[in-house]
C-alpha cells in the first residue's frame, strides 16, 4: 500500500525501498513457474537462474506479449520509463495477469554522477534497491575485467614479439571503468622503459560502453557468447587486416570471466511482481536495453513481458526493431511516454518556430500565453514517435507520466490530444501510487496486445548497402531530409564493406535531446540534413555503429555529483541513493 508524507510528497526512494516487505526470492520464482532448485541464491531476495532451467524453460514456446516501454524525446529531467515499466508490470499483476517486468543494470558512472539511481523510484521501483544499484551480483565487473583482459593482452602480444603485427596506431580495443572519470579519457600507457611494454596512445571507456555488455545482451547461450566473442576486433595488422580476440587466443579466458554474468538476475518489484534486471549496454552506440536471455524468459514465464529501450522512441525503439527484433524478440505494443515538462519545452520551440522573427530581425516576446498552449503545440514530438512506431507495425499506447506540479489542464491538453487521434492514452501516477496509478494504463496495454494487432515492419532490410540503411533511419525515423556522409565516413563504410560487414543492422549513435543530430532544436526540426562522421564495426555484437556527433564513452562527474550525497549508516545501511 502507498502512503505520502503529510503534504503529500512521496518518500525518498531509499526509504520506500527499506520499509518495503519482501517475499522471499523462491516465492517470487514460484509465481512463474520455477522452482527452488532452479535458482542459485544470492542472498534473500536475488538470484541468478541456473542454466538447467535457462534451457528447459527456452524450449517451451514464448507464448507472452512483449510490452516496450519508450518515450518522447525527452528533457534532463527524464521521462521516466523505467518507472512506467516497473509500475505497468505491477498494473497488470492487480489485473490478475502473470506479468514480468525487464530492466538493464544500472552502471555505477550515472548512479555516482548526476542522475542517481537506476532502479524505478517512489513506489514503482525493483528490490533490493541498494544493492541493484551497487555491486548487485557482479555482472557489470565481470564485464569490466573481461574488458580489461583483452586490453592486457593487446599490450603482452605487442611486448613479446608481435607475432600477429599490431599496428599500434589502429588499436581498437581501449579499457573500461564503471566510474565517471574524464581524466581517463585520453591517456598514454607504457611509460617507464621496455619492462612496461611499448608506449602507446590509449583511453577508458564506461562498462556500460565496452562491446562486451553488447554482447553479453544479445548472446543466447554460451556457445553464441564464444562465438560472438570470437570474431570481435580488437586492432588491425601493419597491412590492416583485422585482429580478432580470436587471434589473441583467450576467448576460453573471457568466456570463463563472462558465463556467470550471462545468466539473467531475478528480483521483485516493491509489489512483488517478479522482475530480471540483467544487462547494460550503452543507448547509443548500442541497444539501450536488457538482455536476449531475460526478454526470451519473460515472454516464456509471464503472460505480459514489460520491458524498456533507452532514450527516445527515435533511438531506443529504433534499434530495439531493427537490431534486437531480428534475434527473434518483436515488440507487440509500445507504451510511449510522455510529460509534460518535455511536451512544453518542444512546444516552445514549435511555436517559436511557428512565429519566426519580427521583420526588423528582432526577437518576438513569447508566443505561449501559457504552459497548457505550449504543451499543445509540444504534441507535435511525441506524434512523430508515434508515427514511427505505427509505421513499424507496433501498435501504441501513450503514458502520461505525470508530476507533481503538472496541472489538470496541461495533462487534459494532451489526453485530447490523444483522443482526437485515436491513440489510446492514460494518466500515470505509479510513482506516487504504484500498480495502482497505472491501471488505466495497463487496461489499455492489454486491449492493443491482442493478437496479430502487431505486424513488425523493421526500417530497412539486410541486403541494402550501409549508407542507405543510414538514409532509411535518418529519414523515416529522424525526419531528416538526406544524409551527407564525411570523407571519414565514406572510407569507413568501404573498409566495412571488405570485412563483410554490410548485410548487419546499423546503429545510429546520436544526440537523444532532439530528433536531428543538434541537441540544440527542440520540437519536430525539417530541413535538415544528418551528418555521419564515422563509422566502425561492432562485429561481435552483429551490428555498425555509426557516429553521426561527438560521443562522450567515458562520462565525467558534475559539479555537484550525486556521490556526495551518499553515506552509509552505522548498522550498514546505505542512504542517499535517489
């Protein structure tokens, strides 16, 4: 049961969390159909599925609905997906629904930095809260000393003879920290004479960046994570041929690093709906959602999956159907999130726009008499993520994620909005009110997931050459004009090209503050042209990433970190997590 404080504001997150009761972990396993002998336990209320029950439950049919849980193009204020999720699932528990809910991992750099915490909040969130948030059960470092490894062993080839003729220079393969440290970001290795090996040029990315967590979330077992590990490139020869960390000959060592971490965590919501928190891969120059394993074992165990893909419905639902469905996960309704703090932001630069500039080149006075205006005018973004959606064959209901300073006229604004397209919309309020806030929206969710509403319809097929895979998201999906390719860009995708590369899915690493490639233009930008700038392979993860802005790998902390509010009680408990 919910409860607020006295003034009606919702307790911090920790304290929801401590005060929380918890079902033991096998009677949350119980609810879908597993057993105690099925789980290996970390603790009471974790545990990791053994792989006799991985495998026995991967061979019964996915007989569940898939719910992706994205959003409008959002503010720094978020828009709160991964509540919606955790809130949803538990909406359609109190329905009486077998639901599982699907979330990443959350990485260390953003919980120490400026956004906090990762699990849900308010009284839709996942349990236990303070160790999800930190250690957890060690996937994220496993993935970090893995990473790691062959970054060393990159460096031992070069220090003893070279025999595969590493091309220092063309070393692809940098090193990783789960920590926000900026001073990492360019840096030299090798100093202090030959004992040390041969100085060389080098950087650090975040885990949640390495290929390795890409990887590790799209890996279906352990003989694909050998596999996929295998053909992964590390560096380029002298005559720039590929290097592979089959080359380097310890894909058994990372393999070994990586195995336990491949097995999906299962945990519970606040209202014990059972819950797999497993992966982290990085929303842009990767999926931006959990992993392969834990969305096949949902849609197996539950009769609703819910699941969420990073950033806006222009990148994260993008990759979600053009990469993460071609492995054989199809989405059979999106719940598109909205607030309307963001709704008002576009909506201010859709009536600026609108209105232009006085004829003597001077700025007009502001064009919104009022919130609720600018929020209509805002409705513009979140119909071209719907558009997108729709147009992918996905049917679509709007989640209006309300807060507390939102107005009845603003979120009626854009429920009429809604109405007046015949887009199915709720209210939100699963973080005041958990399951309960989200009911309307779940009802809605369960009528658009019947059967064969969902006909996928991916932008691009396999075979096109790469830049028009580019155009075709850049222009259906973006709402760009055209795409112009840097000399940079044209020679990547003519080495991709010769690594055989082209018949792969594309990822698009760009800005997720707009739908063009300037994080400056707010509201539905035209005329406008994508830049890509460069190009490389992820061939372990079975995609191309192209950068299309200057992408930061390795975050730095804020001036005011969320670290400094964090601290750990007498008794152990920790306090300051958001």
């Amino acid at each position: 049961m919910t409860q607020t404080d006295s003034d009606g504001t919702v307790p911090p997150d920790v304290e929801i969390a401590r005060n929380a009761s918890r079902r033991p972990i096998a009677d949350v396993a119980g609810e879908i159909g597993l057993e105690g002998a099925d789980l290996e336990r970390r603790g009471n209320g974790v545990a990791k599925l053994t792989w006799d029950a991985i495998d026995r439950e991967l061979d019964a049919p996915a007989d569940g609905n898939l719910v992706l849980v994205t959003a409008m193009t959002p503010t720094r204020r978020g828009a709160g997906k991964t509540v919606t999720t955790v809130g949803l699932g538990q909406a359609l528990a109190q329905q009486g629904e077998s639901s599982v809910v699907a979330i990443r991992e959350p990485s260390l750099g953003p919980v120490f930095g400026m956004k906090g915490g990762a699990a849900g909040g308010g009284y839709s969130q996942v349990l236990p809260m303070e160790e999800i948030n930190l250690h957890f059960t060690g996937d994220i470092h496993a993935v970090t000393a893995a990473h790691n490894l062959v970054a060393a062993m990159i460096d031992a080839e070069r220090t003893h003879g070279n025999a595969l003729d590493v091309e220092p220079d063309s070393v692809a393969w940098n090193r990783a920290l789960d920590v926000n440290d900026r001073a990492l970001r360019e840096i030299v290795v090798g100093l202090g004479g030959r004992v040390n090996g041969p100085p060389r040029e080098d950087s650090f990315l975040i885990t949640a960046a390495s290929e390795l967590m890409a990887v590790l979330c799209l890996a279906t077992d352990i003989a694909d994570l050998k596999a996929r590990l295998a053909r992964i490139i590390v560096a380029y020869d002298t005559d720039g041929a590929p290097i592979t960390i089959e080359n380097l000959e310890c894909v058994g060592a990372v393999t070994a690093l990586l195995k336990d971490a491949l097995r999906p965590n299962l945990v519970q919501t606040i209202e014990g709906t059972p819950a797999f928190v497993h992966g982290g891969p990085f929303a842009n120059i990767a999926t931006g959602t959990n992993s392969i394993l834990a969305d096949r074992l949902g849609l197996r165990l539950g009769d609703y999956l819910v699941t969420e893909a990073g950033f806006g419905a222009d990148l994260g639902a993008e990759k979600f159907v053009n990469i993460v469905s071609r492995e054989g996960i199809a989405p059979d309704v999106a719940v598109v999130v909205a607030t309307v703090d963001a709704l008002e932001k576009h909506g201010e630069a859709m009536l600026e726009r609108r209105e232009g500039p006085d004829d003597d080149g001077s700025e007009r006075e502001p064009v919104a008499d009022d919130r609720t205006e600018a929020v209509r005018a805002g409705c513009a973004n979140l119909d071209h993520h719907v558009d997108n959606l729709l147009a992918m064959g996905v049917p679509v209901v709007v989640a209006v994620n309300r807060f507390p300073d939102d107005t009845d006229g603003e979120v009626r604004a854009v429920l009429d909005h809604c109405e007046l397209r015949d887009v199915p919309a709720a209210v939100s309020t699963v973080y005041r009110d958990g399951g309960r806030g989200g009911l309307e929206l779940a009802a809605h969710v369960r009528e658009a997931a019947e059967p064969g509403s969902a006909s996928l319809e991916p932008s691009y097929d396999l075979s096109m050459p790469i830049d028009e895979k580019i155009r075709a998201v850049a222009t259906q999906v973006y709402g760009a004009d055209d795409v112009e390719f840097t000399p940079q860009a044209r020679s990547d995708i003519e080495r991709l090209r010769a690594l055989g590369l082209d018949d792969v899915p594309v990822c698009l690493s760009k800005t997720p503050a707009s739908l063009s490639d300037d994080p400056g233009e707010a509201g539905v930008p035209f005329g406008w042209e994508l830049t890509v700038r460069e190009l490389y392979p992820s061939a372990g993860a079975g995609f191309v990433v192209a950068l299309t802005g200057d992408v930061l790998t390795m975050p730095g902390l804020p001036a005011d970190p969320a670290a400094t509010e964090i601290g750990v009680d007498d008794d152990g408990s920790v306090r300051g997590l958001f």
